[in-house]
C-alpha cells in the first residue's frame, strides 16, 4: 500500500465495509459500482481481494463535446526526486510519482485541421484542454502550426512533453516545460528535410551518451516511386532550432540519395551496410510505425541500452511507388535499428510473411520491455486466389530475445472464429511482461467490409510474453460498442469507415497499470468523442507491483466524490485563477425510477450567471471577458431511438441547469449534438425537453456548498427503456455567449467551456445490480 501513498492524496478515498465488493458491467472488465456483498451476486460481480481480474475505471470523457480521432496517451511515469508534491518531500530515496496523463486527438477537419491537446493530474480521471493550443496558438496568433497527425512523448528525466504535428510540408516540434499547458514551437522539427511528410513518431532518451535525445522518425513521400524513412534528432533536448543542424540529424535527402543512388529502381540499399537515414530510397516501404528506445534496467544478453528501434512493412513493390512495381504479397515484416543514437543504421527481418497474408492494416508497432526482448505486432488479414483481400483479420505478434537478430514465429492472439480485430497497440514492463489494446469486432468479416459488425474495445495481457504460444488473457474495457459498421484500414485511401482514424493507443503509470484511451464515434452525428480507461485493479506488467486502486476511485453507490477548488477557470492561461466556487463540484450522485433519471450535485457555492461571470474576471491583454452564464449537470451515452424533438440513434446526452442573461433559469435535458458552428470543431447541447429542479442551490439565500437536484424522462430523450447510462459524468461548464472564436487561434470555440467534471460512473438500472 505504500506504493499508493503519494497517489491516495489525489483521490478521495472511500471507506468500505470488509463484505462490500465491485460489481462490473456485465460481460466486461469495466467498474459498475463499489456495492455491498447483499447486492451485488448479479452477473458481473467479483471479489474485490482478486488479482486475477483486471479492472477498469468506468470511461472518461477525455472532452465533454470536441470531436477527435487516432488518440494518443501518454503517462509521465518517470520520478521527481527534488521538490515537493502534495505536500511531500521528492528524494533519489523517496521519489514522488505524479503519473500525469496527457492525450493528443486530431479533428482532422479542413484545413489547417486541428490538433487538441489535454492533460490530467488526477490520473485521468477528468481531463483538460491546454491553456494555449500547440497546433493553433493558443490566446496569441499564429504560434506553431498544425495538420493534423499528431504523437507525443515525455521527457524521462525533464518531464517535458514533446508533442508533434503534421501540416504535410513539415513537422512541428511543440515543447512544454509546464505539464502540457503551454507549448513552445518549432516550424522545422523536420529539420532539413523537405518533402511531403506523412505520420511522424518521436521518442526520447535523455540520459543518452551524445546527450539529452529526442528523436523523430517520418515518411518523406516527396518522391512516390521510392521514399525514405528520415530520421530527426535534437541532442538538446528538444531546443529550438536543434532539429535543423545538419550535424544533430545526419540523415536529410542528399545522404538518401547517396546512400541508394537506384533511385527506385533497384530496390532498398543492402539491410547489412550502414546508412545515414533508417531506410534509404526503398520503392517497397509501405508504412512505418514508432521509435522506440531499449530504456533496459536488467542485464542480460537481450538488453542493449539506448538502442533505437523503428519497425516498417515491405511488400514486394507497392502501388504508392508510381506504378514502377506491383504491390502485393509476400510481405516483409523490418525493423531499423541504430546503436550510436541515431547516426547510422541497419535493417533486419522480423518475418517473411506466406502469400496469402496481408498485415497492411495501418502501422506495425512495437514495444521493448525491461530486459531488452523485443515485441513486434500487426493486424494481418488473407487474401483470396482473385487477389482480394477478404474475411477475418486478426492480430498477431512475434518476440526477439537477441535484439532483433532473430525473431519467433507469428502467434496469433485472436484466433478464435466469428471476430475480427483491428489497430493493435503493445506496452512492455518486466521482461515477459506485456500489455495490448485492439478494436474486436462480433464478425469475421474483412473490417472495410463489416457493415454489419459492432465493435468494442479491448485490452489483452501475458505475464508470460517470452512464449510460442498465445499467452494473453482478454477483457473488454468499453461499456458499450464504440462503433458499428466498418472500419477502413486503408488511411487516406479509405472511401468511408475512417471516423476512427487509423490507430489507438496504451501507456503504462509507474506501478505497471495500464491507461488507455479510444474513439468512440456510436452516436447520431457519427464524430467521434475521446474516451480514457483507467486499470485500477488486476495484474501489472511489473513483478511484485500490486494494483490496489479500485477501493480508492472515488465511486460508490452510483456517486462520484471530487476534490474542492479544482475548477478550470478562463484566466487560468495567465497565470490567475479567479474564485470560482460556484462551479466547483464537490459531488456528483444519480438515481433513477422507472422512467425518471435524478442527478444531485453538490456545489461549493451557489450557482448563477453572475457568479460564473466572476471567474472570468481576470483576462490576457486584448481578450475580452466572455463568460455570461453557466450550466450545471451531467453528461452521458445510452442507446436510443428517436426524442421528442425528432433527432434518432445512440447518443450523447445531458441533463443540467442553466442560468444565462436573456433568459429565465431553467432545467432542460436534450443530446450533446448541435455543432459549434462556424467553426465545427465540436459538439454543443441541444434542448429537447425541460427538467424538474429541487435542492437548495436555488433556494433564497441558499448555503455554501449547497445541493443541486435535476429530474427528467430518458423516454423523452428517446433512450430504450432498459438501457444502461454510460460514462455518466458531472459537469459544470462556462457559457461564453458566441459561436466561434478567433479563427486559428484557440480562444474557446463553441458556447460552453470546461470548468470543473467528476470522474464518470456507469448506471445499468435501479439499485446497484446489472
């Protein structure tokens, strides 16, 4: 327990009787309720002293209405050991560990397209945007831009995020030295390569011999017929300007050619010669998946400390080569490797694969544990005797336990029938000790063709990785389907199926447990929404690491405790951070009879459109007071048909009052679906029917904290009758009173703006049984 000591401040622990155990969502790995042992024998219940089952947090809303897509999560897992957190003393004998969450999305809509960025210090529990965007600059104008595409990484020493973009003439390097709330940009992270980029990765290595190392590796597409897999470095740790020295990134256009001067002709330059760029001129590179860094802490003939890794796909010529060649099976499964941080590199074979194999379902990815032993995976589908790629895609993996000199044979880990699955992502610990996410769908139908296929997602684990067989125990962590219908797995060629993007991915905190976040478009306007799920219990990918967290999530009979003064408020980018009290959820608890669902908040103060206004009162020079009003409530997802005022299909909805100037204070409940228009960069609420309010917020002269209780019809709303209420979550929001915002810039677009949300709880039905 100890492990948990500096974690347990940021949670309100809940004090549970010895007879009380976790009930979850049935048919899934997800936390329903913290309930007693009289009410929880339903299906789906399990003993809270088993560390067999790995347990998720019900799905956070990582944003209550922005559309996103291909999410990327990242834990800041590395010690502090100076200064104080939460009070306590950070030492090299007593390190502090804030396992701070930070996730990028694409919007992917138009063009420049936007790129959001959140962080959590609560272990993801709720989340929020970036005071200053690092794609569209925040409150100042034209600060970095961006495209679309992004990835990220954490210093493991200097806890500085490096978060990239691609606007596809070049990649931006975003520093930020504050925990992800400010960004520093850098127009040449591509350093001097030019070209048409396309889908950058980065890592970093901070203790690396030539000094503190981030490294990006990018497809120059420039020429079809034959590109390059280029390779940034910054040796200063991400300074500006740093990735454009020709003496920190040895690899540009001009060695390429040097390097393969058969331009397309004669296929890729020798595996076994050394070259500047991780792969030279290769007519048959198709995709290219993330840097990865051997970070091994345990000696062994596996371990090669600092060694970067790249894995890539070639497939005997390629139709993105201009027509120079066929592409087409077998395919090759590679890896890049360099052991002098960057400057030279060579090529190995991970797998040779049969011709009937088609494993160009979007990026290989690969993941290097502890020891050094190397996990390689990819989605691969068949293709029939017509040439057609057809019917069940499953995901597979192959290990190396000799640095990529010799690999396994592929193990399939979704061999069962009837499925298919998609955009797997691995995460190492100890060695053995592995972690995975994928989409699975209920069909075995080819994913572009799945019209018919309702997918979840999934999290996979083996504590015994280094084995020829499919060592991996499975459980669903999305409490419901987070989309229907096909998925293309083809990027930019895809005609429809791409409201995913083409990936998703998993990190690790410092105790082993695993974080995730996904796309979740199972709604009637089909964007997608960003959902994070927290494993709170089960088994680590460290050894003698236990997972303990479950009893101190902060729910517990369909209620959801928060912390006092974590409001979000408007001016906090400029360093002030106004009272806001009114917005401040202190509590969030849900009831619900037959056809009424019931939310009470507990606020820390009245809430009115006054008091929202104070919290705006402070603001940068040339942005105007915006805030008018404020909007007090819940939000959640539920199957549904068509409401009252005729909007049809699964959705977001909510439930909250509202007090604005121009109108009288009201309770009204409706679905988060109206868009942000002009600028379409998200979701807003739309009315459907009014609600009833009790509580003593309102009452005359109403007490510090007070209570706030909204009643409304889920008939009226259209939900099902019987279906679950899914990442139900409080939320208390600014209403600014305009449309859109500065174009380019990040002064908040829409009408509504985060100040404080709960963690999520899922509510299946009355009491505390599925």
């Amino acid at each position: 327990m100890a492990l948990f000591a500096l974690l347990a401040v940021v949670i309100p622990a809940v004090a549970f009787g010895d007879a009380e155990v976790p009930v979850l969502v049935p048919g899934t790995g997800v936390l329903l309720d913290q309930s007693s042992a009289t009410t929880s024998g339903g299906t789906g219940s399990t003993s809270s002293t088993s560390t067999m089952t790995n347990i998720f947090a019900p799905p956070a809303y990582v944003d209550y209405k922005r559309a996103g897509t291909e999410p990327v999560v990242t834990v800041d897992r590395y010690p502090y050991t100076s200064g104080t957190y939460r009070g306590q003393s950070c030492s090299m004998s007593a390190p502090c560990y804030k396992d701070a969450v930070y996730v990028d999305s694409t919007e992917g809509f138009g063009y420049p397209a936007y790129d959001f960025f959140w962080s959590s210090q609560n272990l993801g529990q709720s989340f929020h945007l970036a005071h200053n965007d690092p794609t569209l600059g925040g409150r100042a104008i034209a600060q970095g831009r961006g495209g679309g595409d992004g990835y990220q990484a954490v210093g493991d020493v200097s806890h500085k995020v490096f978060f990239i973009d691609l606007p596809a003439t070049g990649v931006t390097m975003n520093v930020s030295s504050d925990g992800g709330e400010t960004f520093a940009p850098d127009e040449f992270g591509a350093g001097l390569n030019s070209g048409f980029d396309d889908r950058q990765w980065d890592a970093t290595d901070e203790t690396a011999s030539l000094g503190p190392s981030v490294y990006m590796n990018v497809n120059d597409d420039l020429d079809l017929a034959a590109p390059t897999i280029v390779l940034n470095r910054s040796l200063t740790d991400g300074a500006l300007g740093s990735f454009i020295d020709a003496g920190q990134s040895p690899c540009n256009k001009a060695s390429a050619i040097a390097d393969n001067p058969t331009l397309g002709v004669g296929g890729a330059v020798a595996d076994t010669k050394p070259t500047a760029c991780p792969d030279p001129i290769d007519p048959t590179l198709s995709v290219a998946g993330p840097i990865v860094v051997d970070k091994s802490t345990v000696a062994g003939p596996s371990s090669h400390p600092h060694r970067l890794y790249i894995p890539f796909l070639r497939c005997t010529g390629d139709a993105e080569t201009g027509g120079l060649v066929t592409c087409g099976a077998p395919y090759r499964l590679y890896i890049a490797r360099s052991d002098d941080g960057g400057t030279t590199w060579t090529r190995r074979l991970v797998k040779l694969l049969g011709p009937t194999a088609y494993p160009r379902n979007i990026f290989v990815q690969m993941t290097v544990d502890k020891g050094g032993n190397l996990y390689y995976d990819w989605a691969q589908s068949q293709v029939d005797s017509s040439g057609t790629t057809s019917g069940e895609t499953d995901i597979y993996y192959a290990y190396s336990t000799s640095g990529g000199d010799s690999w396994s044979s592929p193990i399939n880990l979704t061999q069962e029938t009837g499925d298919s699955a998609v955009f797997p992502w691995m995460v190492a610990g100890d060695p053995g000790q592995v972690d995975l996410v994928y989409y699975k769908a209920n069909t075995g139908d080819y994913p572009p063709n799945a019209t018919q296929a309702v997918w979840n997602v999934y999290f996979s684990q083996s504590q015994n990785a280094l084995n020829p067989g499919p060592n991996f125990k499975s459980v669903q962590i999305s409490d419901h389907p987070n989309h229907v219908g096909p998925i293309c797995t083809s990027g930019l060629g895809c005609s429809g199926g791409r409201t995913l993007g083409d990936f998703f991915t998993m990190d690790i905190d410092h105790l082993g447990a695993a974080n995730v976040v996904w796309a979740d478009d199972n709604n009637s306007r089909r964007r997608a929404f960003i959902k994070f799920g927290r494993q709170l219990a089960g088994n680590s990918v460290f050894k003698n690491t236990p997972l303990t967290l479950m009893n101190d999530w902060p729910i517990h009979d369909h209620a959801a405790a928060d912390p006092t003064g974590d409001t979000i408020t408007p001016a906090a980018f400029a360093g002030t951070s106004p009272s806001c009290s009114s917005l401040d959820i202190l509590k969030l608890e849900s009831g619900r009879s037959g056809d009424l669902l019931s939310v009470n908040l507990t606020l820390a103060a009245p809430p009115t459109a006054v008091a929202a206004a104070v919290c705006d009162s402070t603001t940068a020079p040339n942005v105007p007071s915006v805030v008018d009003g404020g909007f007090w409530g819940a939000e959640w997802w539920s199957s549904a048909g068509t409401d009252a005022g005729g909007s049809t299909g699964n959705d977001n909805f909510y439930l909250a009052y509202i007090d604005q100037p121009g109108s009288m204070p009201r309770v009204e409940a409706g679905r988060l679906n109206r868009s942000s228009f002009p600028s379409l960069t998200g979701n807003e609420p739309r009315f459907v029917e009014p609600g009833t309010l009790g509580g003593t917020c309102t009452q005359p002269l109403a007490p510090s904290p007070c209570t706030l209780t909204l009643t409304a019809s889920l008939s009226g709303l259209g939900i099902k009758s019987g279906a679950g209420l899914y990442s139900l979550s409080g939320e208390a929001l600014y209403i600014t009173g305009r449309a859109s915002g500065v174009p380019f810039t990040n002064v908040e677009q829409g009408y509504t703006s985060l100040g404080d949300t709960t963690a999520a709880i899922d509510y299946n039905g009355t009491g505390t049984t599925p």
